[in-house]
C-alpha cells in the first residue's frame, strides 16, 4: 500500500514549486537554536515544506514539530500561501485533545515557521504496514481497531460541530501516541485542506485531497458536501484498518482505474483475513456511493459493531 505522491487539485499540485530538502538545509538549521527552540533533526518532508523536531530551551524536556515552509515557495504560489493562511487559521479555531495543537508561529529570514505539538509514536499509516491491528493468530484485533476508529470519528463529528471540514483525511494523517495509562490515543493533523463552512450552504466545489480516499462526488467533479466527503475517508481508514490495504488502488497508477473502482464503489474484503459482519457494516455505511445515503457521523457509534 503505497504512500500517495500526487494529490487533486491542492495546493501541491504540478504547478507548485517543490522543495526538496537539501544537504544545505539539514546542515545549516540542524543543532541551531531558533527562538527559543534547538533543532535537533529532520523527521519529515512535504511538497514545500520540511518538519524538523526541536527541543524547547526553556524546559530542555519538551519537544515540538516546527513545519518550515520557504518564503520563496509562498511569495511564488498563492495557493501555498492560503494554505499556510487557513491552516493556522483552523488550528487556532480548533482546540481538542484530539488534533494536534499549533504552539505558535514565526518567521526566519528563508522561512515561515509552525510550530506543532510533536506526537512521537508515528501515524495510521505506520500501523498498518507494520500490520499492529493483527493478534498473533493472524486475526484483526477488532477491539483495537474498534476503539481507536471510534475516537476518529468522535474527533472528526467534533470538528463538523464547529463547522469546519478536514477534506484530507487518511492514515497518514492520523497520529497516534500513548496516554499514561498505556492506552493507544488519536490525534488528527495537517489541516491545510481545511476550511470553515456555512452550514446553511455548505456546498464546496474545489476538488483536494487524495486520490485514493477520494468520494465519487469528488471524482466526479461536482459540488459536494465535505462532511460527507470526509465520512468517506473514515470509511477508506477504516477499510485500510481492517484489511491492511487500501480498498481502491490504482493499476500501473492509471487514474483512470482508480476512479472507476471509486465510482463503482465495490468493496472486495480479502479473504485471508477474518473480518467480522458488523465491522464490515460500517464500512459499507460509510462507502455508499450516493452521499445521501452515507452514515452521519452522529449515527456511527450506535451500530452494533460499537455495542457492548
């Protein structure tokens, strides 16, 4: 299950500039002190923009994930700047447990600086390639899955509540950490897709997000409601976390294959792995090609799978 490179219509299509990180960069920021914060290594590298862990000087216990974004790349492309603009935007909105918190922002001389609440124990993605939902009898651990989407969904419902959409939902955008007590915990990032609504016209009509967890709506190009679209994506994540597989791949990364899969919206369980019938329930509410017809986010945890 390949990590995405391409994107819809985002703000890292094509027609972005791209920076990679270089020699130059590592070197130059690694071990330096910006504000109050010593930048200890590079963990991570967007289409423009690397994150680097820090230490805060202060404390000299606390780390935090500073996304460096270059100025260059801002004052060149419009989109990348209204990115930046609404995801600072939306996590000053957002306070929850469960989406990681935006500490602060600052400018460098190269660089527009975020500076996140660091979740040290990787994302979704990395759960289920090393395929953490299996029990050593090779079977999903459905309790664990169980609870851990149904904390997605409590934070996404949420985050509708306040009448904001994700509209990039997908497992590697799914951190994980755990709490004192040992217990596995949640929290949703990367919100530079992210836009409040209107819930009285809550009709969008840029398309963004990842092929792979993308609605038919979507795919097809017309208006859509994004807290339908995002409903979707919980389903895909939750496909994925119970399958250890994406529902809806590409062949020999033909788009055009990948949306006709979408559009068909025909899910094929593997049959190696036993998945119980209410689990797949909820998958197939939340995958219904017809966004009418979805799951509400507020009718999920009623479904017999989450039942005592």
């Amino acid at each position: 299950m390949p990590r995405l490179v391409s994107s819809l219509d985002n703000p890292d299509d094509d027609s972005s500039p791209v920076a990679t990180p270089s020699s130059y960069d590592e070197t130059r920021l690694v071990s330096k002190i910006i504000w109050k914060f010593r930048i200890l290594r590079l963990i991570g590298v967007g289409a423009f923009s690397n994150v680097y862990l820090a230490l805060d000087t202060e404390t000299d216990q606390q780390t935090f994930a500073i996304k460096m974004i270059r100025k260059a790349n801002v004052m060149q492309n419009l989109r990348i700047k209204s990115s930046i603009e609404r995801e600072v935007a939306v996590l000053q909105h957002l306070r929850h447990p469960g989406i990681v918190q935006l500490e602060a922002t600052m400018e460098i001389e190269h660089h527009v600086c975020l500076v996140l609440e660091y979740i040290q124990d990787g994302d979704l993605f990395d759960f289920v390639q090393a395929k953490r939902m299996l029990n050593a009898e090779g079977s999903v651990d459905e309790p664990l899955v169980k609870g851990l989407f149904l904390q997605l969904v409590n934070v996404v419902h949420w985050i509708h509540k306040q009448n904001c959409v994700h509209r990039d939902l997908k497992l590697e955008n799914v951190l994980m950490y755990s709490d004192k007590h040992g217990q596995l915990k949640i929290k949703v990032s990367d919100f530079g897709l992210a836009r409040v609504i209107d819930p009285e016209q809550p009709i969008l009509n840029t398309r963004c997000g990842s092929e792979e967890y993308a609605a038919p709506e979507i795919v097809q190009g017309i208006g859509y409601d994004a807290r339908q679209t995002d409903a979707w994506s919980l389903g895909i994540i939750l496909f994925a976390l119970l399958a250890a597989q994406l529902p809806f791949t590409s062949r020999d990364n033909s788009m055009t294959h990948l949306f006709y899969q979408i559009m068909q919206a025909t899910l094929r369980w593997p049959k190696h792995i036993p998945i119980s019938d209410h689990a797949k329930q909820v998958v197939q509410a939340l995958l219904m090609r017809r966004p009418e017809q979805r799951a509400l986010l507020s009718q999920v945890p009623s479904f017999p799978w989450f039942l005592p």
